[in-house]
C-alpha cells in the first residue's frame, strides 16, 4: 500500500478532487473536512490499513502531511 490509498481515502471521505489531497492540506482549511467527515477519513483510515487510531492520534491528525506522519507510528508504508 502506498501514499495513492492513503489519497484515496481523503477523496472518498472528503469527496474532493485528488489534486486538493497535498500534503499542507488541513483540517477545516476546506469545507469538506469538517468534523465529520474527519471521523469518516479515520474509519477509512483504519479499515484500510488494518490499524486501529489512538484518540491522540486522531485528534492530531490535522493535515495530510500529519497523517502520513502518525500512519508510519502504525508501521504502514507509504
């Protein structure tokens, strides 16, 4: 698996064009990523790769940048 699923995860629990998901976007900087739609990107998150988020890390979770930070804790390669 790699950064392409982790994208596809932000289009699909955003519902926002690939070309948004760069890595200084942030949550709340774009209408789509309100709160819920936060928690829908981390149950996609953890259903894909087979982890299961810490409350800290999905509360720190704040732009894709940080995601691919805290998804490496979880040992998943991007």
């Amino acid at each position: 698996m790699g950064s392409s699923v982790l994208v596809q995860c932000f289009v699909e629990a955003l519902g926002v064009d690939e070309k948004l998901v760069v890595d200084d976007l942030e949550y709340n900087s774009i209408a789509q990523w309100d709160s819920v739609a936060h928690m829908t990107l981390i149950a996609a998150l953890e259903e894909r790769f087979d982890i299961m988020l810490d409350t800290d890390d999905i509360i720190d979770m704040s732009s894709v940048a940080k995601a691919k930070e805290i998804l490496k804790k979880y040992e998943v390669t991007l």
